[in-house]
C-alpha cells in the first residue's frame, strides 16, 4: 500500500490512523472528529517541539511580494471582510475567497502541484445554547503540502480544531528523510506546521497570523507558501 493510500484513509469518517513499525504496520480506527493530540501522541509518540530552529522555513529566506500580489490580497482581505457583516457565510467561502486566491499566487495550480481534495470531516461545537456546524476540508498540494481549511457558516472555530485531523493526515503521508509542512485556515487565521517522521516524529508550528491584524498579513501568508513550495520544487528536482 503506497503512502498516498495510507493518507486517503486516514481521514475518512471511520478515521484509519497508520502506525508504522520496524515490524509492520498497526491500523487504528478512531472517529475522525474525535481525534485528538493525545491520540497522537499515545499512538504515535509524537512530539511537539517548541524549538525555533526547527522550523526556520516560515522565517528564513522568504520570497519578496509584489506590488501587484499585494494589491490581489488586499482585495482579498476587503472581500471576507465584507462578507462576515453577512452571515451566515456561503458553503465553502474560505475557499473560495482566502485560500484559491493564495494557492494561485503561490503557483499551487502549476505543475508539479496538483490539488486533490480529501473526504471533509464533520465538526461542531456549542455557542451560547446553540449547535454551531462546520467541517474540515483536506487539500493535498503534493506528498509534501497538506492544507486544511475549516469552512462555518458562522466562522466560529478556531484554527486548533483542524490540528489533530492535520497531523493525522501529515502522519500518514510523511516519509523519514524529509519533512512534511501544512496549513491550518479557518479564514481569519493562519499557522504553518512542520513534521517530521523519524523514529519518534517531531512537529513544530509557526506563529498565528491574523488577517485583520494592522497591515496585511496575508502578505507573510503567501510568501511562506512560496517558500514551502520552492523547497517542494527542489525536492522534486533533486529526485530526478
């Protein structure tokens, strides 16, 4: 079974978590909105690590925007902005309006990306006596790039509910000798993950990004993006 079959079931709604041994392999079933990091972290060891250095590709060497791209974000930023004074928000607005804009800027469209889109997963929380509904949407940019966007018609969670679903996914997908990175969006929000699958793998997050912080944050959103998919790039090449 290649690791791409291992990723596809990993976030079904009868979730499969995939643990690999010296020895084998164990499969864990689990109901995917209940997965949790301690599931994670007892199934699989995994470690969160708090070390700077771990994770120096949303910080380091990050391509310059344009004045055009800026002024797309802006635009962007303008229109989920307006959009949340009307709710309930269209199904699939953070994709829509956030993320396609990002992923086209940052040549996710191009070769040799290709996005696929993963089963959703169900997710809901209670707010003030009311039942508030989203789902988690996985979108895989390459073996290397997990997105997951959390899509409410109220915006009402938060980026730390797609953490477990995103780290399961990384998990599945991941190989030893290289790192897999992904992005968690609610919309609004916006952090970065990098993991590492050696004997016991390793994940490390990149600081939150707030759309309507002063500025534009977007700006950084994207050329971070350009930089995971530059080192994906290079990965790429150097397998040829």
């Amino acid at each position: 079974m290649t690791n791409s079959e291992l990723a596809t079931r990993s976030l079904t709604v009868q979730c499969k978590l995939v643990h690999e041994k010296y020895f084998g392999i164990m499969v864990q079933t689990i109901q995917a909105k209940e997965i949790t990091l301690l599931d994670l972290e007892t199934s699989f060891r995994l470690e969160f690590v708090e070390d700077e250095q771990f994770f120096r590709e949303w910080q380091d060497n990050l391509p310059e925007i344009t004045n055009s791209e800026k002024q797309q974000l802006d635009r962007v930023k303008a229109s989920y902005a307006n959009l949340l004074k009307y709710p309930p928000l269209l199904e699939n607005t953070v994709k829509m309006v956030v993320l396609s804009p990002l992923l086209d800027l940052a040549d996710f469209y191009l070769s040799p990306f290709h996005v696929k889109s993963e089963k959703s997963v169900e997710v809901s929380v209670e707010d003030e006596g009311l039942r508030v509904k989203g789902q988690i949407d996985i979108l895989v940019l390459f073996e290397q790039l997990v997105v997951v966007v959390i899509e409410s018609k109220q915006a009402a969670f938060s980026v730390e509910v797609g953490k477990p679903q995103l780290l399961a996914y990384m998990l599945a997908v991941s190989n030893s000798d290289k790192p897999v990175y992904g992005l968690i969006s609610n919309g609004s929000s916006f952090i970065f993950v990098k993991l590492i699958k050696q004997e016991t793998p390793k994940y490390v997050l990149s600081r939150l990004f707030y759309i309507f912080n002063p500025g534009n944050e977007l700006y950084t959103v994207l050329s971070v993006l350009k930089r995971l998919g530059q080192l994906t790039r290079n990965a790429v090449n150097f397998q040829r």
